[in-house]
C-alpha cells in the first residue's frame, strides 16, 4: 500500500499536490476499466456469422452493456460514500476481470449477453476511481486532476474500439477479451500497492444511502442540468458509435471493424481537450465551458447531413472531422459538468456522481437503441439527425436560466 495515510473525503483540509505516478494510475486504471464497454461495438460485423445469431440480436451487447453500467453507478457507485473506495475499486476488479473471461470463453450469444451485462456492472470502477481523484486533489487543481483522469477514461472509451477493431479483425473477437482481462489484472495489482485508502464520508445504511440519491435530485437544481445535458449529449455520443460499424460495413463502403475502429483515432483527439477545460473550468467557471461544448457537439453533429452530397471518400474524411468536433464538445462539457456536481457536497461526491453517471449512461443505452433503429429505418441521415437534434436539445438546457429550471 502506498505510504499515505487514509484520505479524509470530506474534511476541508489542504493537500499537496498529487504525485504525477498516481494520477497516472487513476486515468489508466479509469480508462481500462471504462473501455470494456465499448470493446464489443467495432466487431458486431463478425461477431453475427461467428455467432450464428442476427444483427438486431448482437446489437443488444452493446445496449446491455451500457444498461448495466447505469444499474451498477446506480446500485453501486453510491457506496464509495460508505465505504473505503480502495476496497471497493479492487473488489470490481476482481468481478470484471471475471466478466470478461465468461465474454472470451461464452459458448453463445445467451452467454455472452449475460456477460455483457455483468462487464457494464463491474466496469462502474470507473467511477469510483474519478471521486477518488477529486478528493484526492487539493481544491484548486479539482478541475485539472479531475480532466486528467477524465482524458484517461476518454481515451479509453474511444481508442478501445481503435484497439478492438485491429484485434477483432486480425485475431478474432474472442482474443479482445481475453486482453482486456488481461489489462484490467495487471492495474488491479499496482493499484493494490499504490492507491491510498479513504475515510468514508457517510454512515447511512444502504437502503438509506440510495434513498439520498433523491434528495440530491431534488435539492440541487444544478445537478439536475448537468444531468439532464449530460445525457442529452450522450444519446447522440453513443447513437453514433453503436451504428458506425454496421454502417461502414454496407454499401458504398464495405469496411471491416479495424477501419471502423481507426475513427476512434479521430474521437481520441478531441478527447485531449479534457484537461483544457477542466483548467479553464477552475479559473473562468464551467458554465461558459458547457455552453461552448454543447455547442460544438450540435454542431459537428449537423455537419454530418451533408454527406449525401458528397463522395463516399468525401464522406469518410466528414465522419472523421465530425468525430473530433463531437468528442471535443462532450467530453469538455463532460468535465465541466463535474466540476459543477462535485463542488455541491464534498462528503457525497459518490452519490453525486452516481446521479450524474446514471443519467448520462441510461442516455448512451438509449442512444444504442435508438441509433439502431434509426439506422434500420432511416439509414445514416436518421442517425445524425437524431443525434443533432439530442444535442440541441442539450444547448438548450444549458442555456435555461437557472431560475426556470423545476
């Protein structure tokens, strides 16, 4: 364990600046754990033959995986209040490497539908890890630590399906799993001699400590916008990325998961703009940061409907673009977001997390659905329009005075 005494979560007490290795540690050990949702979406193309089963059925892993990663920040993500986060970082761990092995071995679309499930569920460390960099984090370097890690977790949610994607189509799906197994072993033991352990911030039984989700809710009007936009944001974010590489599989492209995968190289630089803002958030305020990124989003969104009026070559070289715009726009109003909700309550930045991740996911599992919907029915215009129209929508909230919020 590291030399450090246990963390009080929610005394006010001045801290040194965090040592560069550990927060190094919290952006890997984040983005590993996060880019376990998102291993599955480059390769649905070949995991359908593989499997024996039909598109609209594989498309239910990514949409049960999101889905149990909201139940999980929901049901579990409230407890880093209760408990020593170390503990429970290590001990989902224990439970994700599992999940992704039963992936790796699953006989069956059944089998790995329900590790599906579990991976969603257990990769919620995630956010146990990112309240633990804020209260790790002295109080006016929040916002930079916190976009630090945050550039970890974002890059592995968009460099997972550049990686899945070379791996599916190179060595089989089953392999992606298996690494990733792997990877999230290898933190899980470093983390074990190096993270910190933390005071609990709350004594609430369980039933107690869900229940004070609510209260949250409704006791704090700017947890409730940073909810809402978030997850407006997240449902054109994650329409986009569930539909992709069916899209690119068909006509006029016919490309496999590895080139489906390589957009992720575009989404992963505007996921470097996450430490920008959280310095800006820190210094300007993060209200004019999540105006300016949803904005943004709404408008790399737009720009993808013109594609019918340009070349299949010219259209991929659009995608790309769009990806680096919306990925800039939702992962800087991402950051800025928590900045917000974790300078409401110092001793509930667990529960206030877990509110914002719940709604910002249940909005990613409906973006998956309805992407694919969308892109059954209406073909790719349906998908960027829906995701234009989500993002707006986001802008909009941002941009209601505080005051008409209910």
């Amino acid at each position: 364990m590291s030399s450090l005494e246990a963390i009080p979560a929610a005394a006010a007490v001045a801290r040194p600046a965090l040592p560069g290795s550990l927060v190094l540690l919290l952006a890997v050990g984040a983005g590993a754990s996060v880019a376990s949702l998102y291993y599955s979406q480059p390769m649905l193309g070949i995991m359908t033959p593989d499997l024996r089963t039909s598109d609209t059925v594989v498309g239910a892993i990514p949409t049960l995986t999101q889905l149990g990663y909201a139940l999980g920040i929901l049901l579990l993500a409230p407890l880093g209040d209760r408990f020593d986060r170390r503990r429970i970082i290590l001990a989902k761990s224990v439970v994700l490497v599992a999940a992704l092995l039963l992936a790796g071995f699953a006989p069956g679309i059944g089998m790995l539908l329900a590790a599906s499930l579990a991976i969603g569920l257990s990769a919620t460390l995630a956010q146990d890890i990112v309240p633990a960099a804020a209260t790790l984090a002295p109080d006016a370097e929040r916002g930079k630590v916190v976009g630090t890690v945050m550039t970890g977790l974002l890059l592995g949610i968009l460099l997972s399906r550049v990686v899945s994607g070379f791996v599916g189509e190179h060595f089989g799906w089953r392999a992606m799993f298996l690494a990733a197994a792997a990877s999230i072993a290898a933190i899980a033991l470093v983390a074990r001699r190096h993270l910190p352990r933390f005071t609990p911030s709350a004594v609430l039984p369980y039933r107690a400590l869900l229940g004070s989700l609510a209260t949250l809710w409704r006791a704090h009007p700017a947890l409730r916008r940073a909810a809402l936009a978030q997850a407006l944001l997240s449902v054109g974010f994650s329409a986009f990325w569930s539909t992709l590489a069916v899209m690119l599989h068909g006509a006029p492209f016919h490309l496999g998961s590895d080139a489906a995968g390589a957009f992720g190289l575009a989404g992963a630089a505007g996921a470097l703009g996450a430490p920008i803002a959280g310095r800006i958030a820190d210094r300007r305020g993060p209200e004019m940061v999540t105006r300016l990124g949803a904005a943004l989003t709404a408008l790399s969104f737009a720009a993808m409907l013109l594609s019918p009026l340009l070349s299949p070559q010219g259209q991929l070289w659009l995608i790309g673009a769009s990806a680096i715009g919306f990925d800039l726009g939702v992962q800087v109003t991402l950051v800025a977001h928590q900045t917000v909700v974790y300078g409401i309550d110092r001793g509930a930045r667990s529960r206030l997390n877990a509110v914002l991740f719940v709604c910002m996911f249940t909005g990613m599992a409906a973006g998956a659905a309805l992407g694919s919907v969308a892109l059954a029915h209406y073909g790719w215009a349906g998908v960027t329009a829906l995701a234009s129209a989500a993002a707006l929508a986001a802008l909009a909230v941002r941009m209601l005075p505080q005051a008409r919020l209910p």
